[in-house]
C-alpha cells in the first residue's frame, strides 16, 4: 500500500514538473555586447557568407582620358604664328640668316622688296636635296644622261641644291632647263636679282611655342615684326 503511494506521488510531481516547464515564459536572448570604440565587432563565419561584399557594390571609377592624349589634341589645335625678321642690308646675310631660322621654323623665305632693279642674269637650278650624299648622287646621274657643267652647293640658303648652269638672257637658261626636263630632271629657272632698293627680310611661319626673340637672336637681325599667316607663302 505505502509503494503504491509512493508511485502516485511521483507521477504527479513529475506530471506538475513537466507542466511548469511548458508554461514557463522563453529566456530572452543576451543583450550584443558592443566592443569599445575603434575595435571591429567579431562576426560568425555564417554571418560573413551572408553580409553583401561591400568591394564588389562599389562601382569602378570611370576611365579618364589620357593626359598625354588630352596635350597632343591641344597642340594640334594651337594656329601658328608668323613674324617677320630684318632688316638685312644684302642679299647675302638675308641668306645667311635664312639658314640659321630654317631649322626653328616651319617655313621661312626671303621677302623681296617690291623695288629692285632689274635682274642681271638668269640660273637653272634643281632644289636643295635631303643631304649631300643624295645631291652627290643626283649629280651622277645628270652626268651619266649626257650634261656638264653643273655642280653641287655646298654652303647657305641653298645648300645641297644643284647649279646647272648661269647665263645673261633668259632664252638661254630656259632652253637648258628644257633639256633637263625632257631628261626627268626637275630643272628651274631662276632670276639673279640686282643689288635692292630697299632692305629684305625675313617672313617666317613657326610653332606658336617659339618666341620670336629667340628666332630674332639666332638671325642676328634687329627687329622682329607680327605678320598675317595667310600672307606667308
């Protein structure tokens, strides 16, 4: 009999345990703790997987244009300049300096004086060659097709040119040029002008980057002068 009750007891403890356990209210869950200021929060192997990655979000800059290409349209939209530079009392030093500005400049030429007096000869011509190797060899080959007295210049404005000849009236040099045409040579003529009335100069068309003092200093001439580029040939 004591057993028995013994038994009951017990189912019913348990039972009223078990009731309790359901009823119970959930334990809440412990508060994050937040670390101190400056140090990263640890995160979970599962809560990293799940985050977005905020690098692949970001978008890439946009490409930027070269500088250097940015720099080289700007140079091919700068206009050149153009001046004049003089004035040279001859011929000859108008030559002289011509060759010195040559290589500063796109374009440079001797302007003639609209007074002159009249010419006093007339000389054929073909232009100055690239070196004086390839006038050498030009030579050679104007000799080998039959002609003579011709010769290479070796110094000034016309260096590396080929003179063909020098003759007092017109008729004569153009009949010389003629001959070398036919024999595909580009011969020219070309007046041997009379001492000038008037001073020449210079007409030059450079780079707007190049000072005109600079190109002033390297002809040895006194002035320099602005001119219309359209006016430079």
């Amino acid at each position: 009999m004591l057993v028995r009750a013994l038994l009951v007891l017990m189912i019913v403890l348990n039972a009223g345990a078990a009731a309790w356990w359901i009823a119970r209210d959930p334990t809440p869950p412990p508060a994050p703790v937040e670390p101190p200021p400056g140090v990263a929060r640890l995160q979970l192997v599962s809560e990293r997987a799940a985050s977005p990655v905020s690098a692949a979000a970001t978008p890439a800059p946009a490409p930027t244009a070269p500088v250097a290409s940015q720099a080289a349209t700007a140079d091919a939209a700068t206009p050149p300049q153009c001046f004049s530079l003089g004035p040279f009392a001859t011929r000859a030093a108008a030559d002289a300096a011509l060759a010195k500005v040559r290589p500063l400049a796109q374009r440079a030429a001797v302007r003639t004086p609209v007074t002159q007096a009249p010419a006093r000869g007339w000389r054929v011509v073909m232009p100055p060659q690239a070196s004086t190797a390839e006038a050498e060899a030009l030579v050679a080959r104007i000799t080998a097709a039959g002609f003579s007295d011709l010769l290479v210049v070796r110094e000034g404005a016309q260096a590396n040119s080929i003179a063909l000849g020098l003759y007092r009236n017109e008729d004569g040099a153009r009949s010389r040029a003629q001959a070398l045409n036919a024999a595909g040579f580009a011969a020219q003529v070309e007046p041997i002008d009379g001492e000038a009335t008037g001073p020449l100069w210079l007409e030059v068309r450079a780079d707007a980057a190049l000072p005109p003092a600079r190109a002033q200093s390297v002809a040895g001439a006194n002035q320099h002068r602005p001119l219309d580029c359209a006016s430079v040939r």
